[in-house]
C-alpha cells in the first residue's frame, strides 16, 4: 500500500485527498491520500521520509521550499524554482510542477487571452507567470513590496507595487495570494481592486471552496470568474499521472476526480 499527502498551512481545507483517494479506490489502485499540516517548510523532506511517503503535493506556502528539498527538479519546475508534486523515485525526492498547466487548461473556456494581471509574487505566481509567458501572453504583476519581484522582471514582466500602480486593460486578472483562504481579505486595497477589476474582462482566483471577497466583487460587477477548482482538477490528473507511474488511463482518472467534486 502506497501512501501519498498533500503539506500545507493551512491544509485542513484541501480537497486533494478526497481526489486521489478517488482514483484510487474506483480504479482498485493500492494507495491511500492524506494531509499534513506541516508549519515549517524546512523540514518538508525530513518530514516527508519519516512518513514513508510515495509522494505528495505541496500547497501554500511551502512550495519554493519544496523546490530546494529535492534531489532533482525535473521540466518546467526546474525553470521556475517552484515544485508543487514530489515522488520518492528510489529513495531520491524528485521534484514537478503540474499547476501551471493545470491553470491553463482552467482558463481554456475564457477564449484567446493575450494580457494578464497576476496578483501577488509567491511560488504560484512565479509558475503561471512564466507559463503565460511561454504561450505569448503579456503577464503584469502586481505585489504589496517590492522584494520578490526580482524574478519577474528578468522574466519580462512588468511589475508593479501597489503605491506605483498603472493600470492598464487586461484579458485576465488573477488572485495567486492566499488573501480570503482563512480570512475576508482582498489582494490588494479595495480601491486599487475595484479600479482593476473595472479594467479586466475575466477573473480567477487559485483558492477554490469558498467564494472570496475578490471573487465576490468580481461577481458584483458582473466579471465572468472563477475560483481554483478546475486549476486544482488539472494539476490534480497530472500529479496523479506521475503518483502512478502512468500506469492508469488519464480520462479514468480524470473522470473519477471530476466526480469527486460532487462530494
């Protein structure tokens, strides 16, 4: 039996393990999914082996930390500096990135988006800017300070803190920080928000399960949005892809996760 989890703070929230427990109980796949509150994310890969995991994805705000846990990084995660999913592969922690193609195929249903606003500067933010960037789209971001967005302008976005903000017209706007996960917090003051937001076609935000406050003033505007959880769907087939070895059907696994949601 093979025993994966998903490590975060908070983590009590996450949906991952009714996911892949899914999988793998309709597709009689001998493992089992839980969660770890872990607060310090140096300890990630002590922790990790302690407990004999297989594998496990990592949520807010240890992914960078995940990043520097591994014995090696392998495609886009290697690029960016942030891992979401690891696989003990023989004793050595191997590190990926399923979010940012997770969050492509959620936004697929917005259409041809060809200028986006990211809001915030943590590990998320850094895999969808840089995937946005692969694809053509013209990524701003947008940060409380000015110390993490080093990564983004050599990236070649343009960045921004919310005291020199120019605003502009975006396709899409989308929320990276964990502002609304525990809290009725916005990503940024509620002026500069509103002005954004009458400025943006789309909204996403990457928290799901809960109708956030930027979500809410989003739909108070009649902004076409949505929350992370097709984002957590597609990084979750992806994620579960490697757990497995590849060894399920990707549309099986998709379908039972999908289902999931109706829980």
């Amino acid at each position: 039996m093979k025993l994966f989890a998903v490590f975060g703070d908070p983590v009590a929230h996450s949906r991952s393990p009714l996911m892949h427990n899914s999988v793998f109980k309709n597709l009689n796949y001998k493992a089992c999914y839980t969660r770890i509150h872990l607060q310090d994310g140096s300890k990630l890969r002590e922790t990790f082996f302690a407990l004999g995991l297989s594998g496990a994805n990592i949520t807010v705000p240890h992914k960078e930390a995940a990043y520097m846990a591994c014995d090696e990084v392998r495609g886009f995660a290697k690029k960016v500096g942030v891992v979401n999913t690891l696989v003990n592969e023989n004793g050595r922690l191997i590190g990926y990135n399923t979010d940012a193609d997770g969050f492509m195929f959620a936004i697929k249903e917005f259409g041809d988006i060809k200028n986006i606003l990211v809001l915030g500067a943590g590990g998320t933010a850094k895999a969808l800017s840089a995937r946005f960037m692969e694809d053509g789209i013209k990524v701003s971001v947008l940060n409380r300070s000015k110390e993490r967005l080093a990564y983004f302008r050599e990236l070649g976005c343009d960045c921004f803190i919310w005291e020199d903000f120019t605003i502009g017209k975006y396709d899409l706007v989308v929320n990276t920080t964990s502002a609304g996960l525990k809290d009725e917090e916005l990503p940024a003051p509620l002026k500069l928000i509103e002005k954004i937001l009458d400025n943006s076609s789309f909204a996403a935000d990457a928290i799901y399960g809960k109708v956030t406050p930027f979500l809410k003033l989003s739909k108070g505007k009649n902004i076409i949005c949505k929350d992370g959880a097709d984002m957590l769907l597609g990084q979750g087939v992806l994620a579960n892809e490697l757990f497995v070895n590849y060894e399920l059907k990707t549309n099986d696994i998709k379908l039972h996760m999908s289902k999931s949601f109706e829980l």
